[in-house]
C-alpha cells in the first residue's frame, strides 16, 4: 500500500539520484540545500548548483499536505476530509 511516507521517500532518493548524476557531470559543482517545513503539513528540499558546467540549477521536492475543502474532495470523487 502507498502512503505518504512511501512516496516521499521515493521521491526525495529520486532527487538525491538526480543532484549525484548532475554533480558528477558538472565535475566541480556541489549542491546546496535548503529544508524547509510547513506549518499546514508537510515540506520540502531546496537544491542549487553553481557549477563549472553547469552555470546555475535546482533540483527541488516538496510534499505539502493537510485537509482539502470538502467541495474540491467531492469533485475529485474524493472522501471529505
């Protein structure tokens, strides 16, 4: 079964994949990270490069959550909630 956890999870290996990758081939540049939380639910990692190659880049992920209005649940076929 899939939570938000588990997705989460996947995404944020994803992205650190993606920043190894692109590191490797700028060969000089670093990321650098931002965490960020927010206060409804949920967060995220901001990251910038500033390369040899790679003039300038971000590879981000947020996961933001809490309680949807009851009237978009409904049009998505959603519970409430």
């Amino acid at each position: 079964m899939l939570t938000k956890e588990t997705i989460t999870a996947y995404f944020q290996q994803l992205q650190d994949d993606i920043c190894g990758c692109l590191e490797a081939a700028d060969g000089k540049g670093r990321f650098r990270e931002d965490l960020w939380e927010r206060e409804e639910g949920g967060g995220g990692r901001t990251r910038v490069i500033q390369g040899q190659r790679i003039a300038k880049g971000g590879v981000n992920f947020s996961a933001v959550h809490g309680s949807m209005p009851e009237k978009i649940s409904r049009a998505l076929g959603l519970e409430p909630g």
